[in-house]
C-alpha cells in the first residue's frame, strides 16, 4: 500500500525538523513541501579540477510520489557503523546512501537524530564542518 498523503506530510516534517537541528553547523541550501538538502559549512576543493565548492553535500531528503527518499552522504563506505544506530531505517536503505521510505512505520526519529548526529561527527572529523 503506497504511502498516504499524510503520512508523506508527516515523514517530510519529522525529517524537516530533524535536518533544521543540524543547521547549525550544517548550512540549509535548499526547503520546499516537497524535500530539504543541507551541506557542510567549510569550502572545500570537489572533483578532478579541484574547484572550491561552498560546502560538501551532507543529507537531504525528497517526497515522491510513493515514497521519500532520504539520503545521507557520510554513510557512503561506512555502513557497518551506522548498522547499530538505526535498525529499522537501514533495512531502507537502497544502494550506497539512499533509504526509500515507504511506510511511516519506517522513520523513527531517535533512529534519524542518531544517524545525523553521528554524520556530523565524521563530516567535523573529515574538515567538512567547522
């Protein structure tokens, strides 16, 4: 059964507000209805030419039409460590960095807060926060 339109509402604020406590130090880039995306607060050198760029990815999340997507970059190559935190969202998780949720049973706000908290912890570690 897709997800009803109040069920997509409430998925969308429980990650709106979860994503808005990382601002600071994350920087909001973008916020609609519709999804949020934040990056790191330092320039930093991105790609082969080595281009400054404001500030490395760091989460966002979209709602579609059956689902919202919800992705967060400081999990790429680093999955064995988030495991524990967040049981129930990592058996979401399609592909390297993205959770397709597709029940509202499947976002569990201490479960994202936690994944957040600990991203921002290895973006600092890694010089993409100051």
């Amino acid at each position: 059964m897709p997800l009803t339109d109040s069920d997509k509402q409430y998925i969308s604020e429980m990650l709106t507000d979860a994503l808005s406590a990382c601002c600071p130090p994350m920087v909001l880039v973008s916020q609609s209805k519709t999804g949020m995306e934040i990056i790191g607060n330092v320039s930093v050198p991105y790609g082969y030419s080595k281009t400054m760029i404001p500030g490395m990815y760091f989460s966002s999340f979209v709602v579609r039409k059956d689902m919202v997507s919800f992705y967060l970059f400081p999990l790429y190559g680093q999955v064995d460590k988030f495991e524990g935190l967040a049981p129930v969202a990592m058996k979401c998780l399609k592909g390297k960095t993205c959770f397709n949720f597709k029940k509202k049973e499947q976002v569990i706000s201490s479960e994202i807060k936690a994944m957040l908290k600990f991203g921002t912890e290895i973006w600092r570690k890694q010089g993409y926060v100051s």
